[in-house]
C-alpha cells in the first residue's frame, strides 16, 4: 500500500469516527467541540502516524513512555518541532520511567499512583517544563484495572478521603496541571454497566471539582472504540480510540 493509499484510508476511518461523535453529542444534548478524539498509535510505528498528521489528526495516544520518545523523535525529525502534533500518554507509567514522560509527553491520563505524580513533579521542575495530567480512576472493580481506587466512592468514606487527599497533594505539586480523570470500562461487560462505570466516574468529578477548586476538572477520559459512544453519553471530554481509526494493531500490545 502507497503511504498516500493508507493516508487516504485513515482519513476516511478518522471522519466515520468524527461522525459518530458528533451523532452522540447530538442525542446527549452536547456540543461536539468539547470532545477531542485522540488517535491512539501505540505498537504502529512513526510512518503511521505521519500518515495520520497528513489526514488531519492532531492528537495521538501512545501507552508507552520509550515509544513515544522515540516515535516523536522520528516523527519531529520529518515535521520538526512545531507540527502541532500533541501526544498523550495514556498508559500507566513505572516510576523508573517518569523521566522519559517529564520530557516527552504533553498530556498524561494515567497517573495512578502519589509515588509517580511526586517523582513527576521533581523530574518537571528540573526541566521547568508542565504537564497535564488526569487521575485514572478504578470504578469498575476489576481487579486487572489500574487506578485510585474508586469502586465504592459514593458510599465509603475512606474511599472519598483517600481520593480527596490525592486529588489536593496533585492539585499542589508543582508542573503538575491536575485537569480531571480517567477511566477504563470493564471488559466484555454489558452496555448498561458500562454507561454506568462512566456515569460514576463523571459524578466523582463533579464531586472533586468543589472540594479541590484549584484544578479545573475540565477533562474526563474515557471510552475507546467499542465504547466511545457511551463514554460521550456520559460526559466524556476526550475518547481514546485506535482500532476504529487504524484497524487491528500489530502486535505489540
Ligand atoms: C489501546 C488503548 C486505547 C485504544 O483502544 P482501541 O480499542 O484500539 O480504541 C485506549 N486507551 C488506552 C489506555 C489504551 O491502552
């Protein structure tokens, strides 16, 4: 396939998934401007996202710190600098690995653990650079599910002190830019339930945003290509989709 055969093919994959965003912030009552669609590129290597640049996305989704340096390295070679190209870290990070986030990444959805935002925080400080960064919450209870732990918030109040107390020490670490949460539907789960992980998730950001004023609690990421749909319905700010847009990724993941 030529690289214009394949740009051509993102390109249209890119606009049916802009579709079905617009058509379910037009059934939840929501302007579709507040939804960014972030094309998730992990395992695909850089031609692919240069192939992307050229249909027109603006935001890619990488799940690994050492990929997304490198990546964007080679991406940044071909377009420079100033592409305008924003890349998100959207998988969990090893606290070996903070560094490589500190000086790569622009975006990262899946802090998940003090240890990780302080280290963040020193690394970013070093460099005098920023980040923003959303908390990834575990609503669902799975056990295979990353996150503050989340499963009873409404009801337990150990759970909404832990997460309280989190959300301020971030909110107050410096470079850090606390903007709201993420989360992960349960696998293979019915619609209702996972509408439901979503709606939960959403109301625990509504409860933050008065008790920690100091973040703006303006993003919520959450839905991916089976479930984006669902996620918009809910609230979502930024959907995190791959396959849709790519196809069925190499291996890798
Ligand atoms: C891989 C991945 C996605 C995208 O998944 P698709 O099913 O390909 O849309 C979204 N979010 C995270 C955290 C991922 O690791």
């Amino acid at each position: 396939m030529t690289p214009s055969t394949r740009t051509r093919e993102i390109a249209e994959r890119y606009a049916a998934v802009q579709a079905e965003v617009v058509a379910a912030a037009a059934s939840a009552g929501r302007d579709p401007a507040e939804v960014t669609i972030v094309a998730v590129t992990k395992t695909w290597p850089a031609e692919l996202v240069m192939a992307a640049y050229e249909a027109g996305i603006r935001h890619v989704g990488e799940n690994r710190p050492e990929e997304l340096a490198e990546k964007r390295a080679a991406v940044e070679a071909q377009l420079g600098p100033d592409s305008g190209l924003v890349w998100h870290l959207i998988g969990p990070l090893q606290s070996r690995k903070t560094a490589l986030a500190a000086q790569h990444a622009d975006v990262f959805h899946a802090l998940d653990r003090l240890k990780i935002a302080r280290r963040l925080s020193r690394e970013l400080a070093e460099r005098g650079r920023a980040l923003p960064v959303l908390l990834q919450v575990n609503v669902s209870g799975e056990e295979t599910k990353r996150g503050f732990e989340a499963t009873r918030w409404e009801e337990d109040a150990a759970q909404q002190a832990a997460l309280l107390a989190t959300a301020r020490e971030v909110a107050g670490l410096p470079g850090l830019q606390l903007r709201g949460l993420m989360t992960m539907a349960p696998w293979d789960a019915p619609p209702e339930l996972i509408g439901r992980v979503f709606a939960r998730t959403r109301a625990l950001a509504s409860w933050l945003a008065p008790r920690v004023p100091d973040a703006p609690w303006s993003a919520l990421s959450m839905g991916m290509t089976d479930d984006f749909a669902l996620a918009i319905a809910a609230g979502a700010t930024t959907v995190r989709i791959g396959r849709a847009i790519f196809g069925e990724r190499p291996a890798g993941d």
